[in-house]
C-alpha cells in the first residue's frame, strides 16, 4: 500500500510526500536486526535471549509499519484532495 502511495505522490508531482520518513527507516532497521537475531539463534532453543529479543524487535518493527504506514497515509491526504 505504501509503495504504491509513494509512487503515485511522485507521479503527481508531490516528491516532498513520496521521501523516506524516519519511522520507515526506523522500521526497516529494527525488522532487519531482529531478522539478523532470528537467523544467528536458529539452531539454539526458543528459550535463548537472542531469539525473545529478536522476536520483540520484530514486533516492534511490525508496530513501527504500522504507525508509518498510518503517518504517510495521513500526510498524502491533501494530495488525493487536490486531484480531481
């Protein structure tokens, strides 16, 4: 949904609207870390810190998706209200 926002606002000739946010960056740099943890402690039990402490980054990464996704939705507004 968001990419094809993004696309559609630079399209439109909004290019402030389609730039990477920090919460989109924020997202993408915790999914990956815990992405990361998941991947080292896949051999190790369930039970081992780095694999609860990777499953709470991805929670949280999921989380932060939301809230972006939310956030770009809200600010491209004022461009689907201009187009007729």
């Amino acid at each position: 949904l968001v990419s094809a926002l993004r696309e559609w606002t630079a399209l439109a000739g909004e290019s402030a609207l389609s730039q990477v946010g920090l919460l989109g960056k924020l997202k993408t740099a915790t999914i990956l870390l815990s992405l990361c943890g998941l991947l080292a402690s896949s051999d190790a039990a369930m039970q081992s810190m780095v694999f609860r402490g990777s499953l709470v980054l991805l929670y949280v990464g999921a989380i932060l998706a939301y809230v972006s996704s939310v956030d770009y939705i809200i600010k491209s507004l004022p461009a689907f209200r201009s187009k007729k």
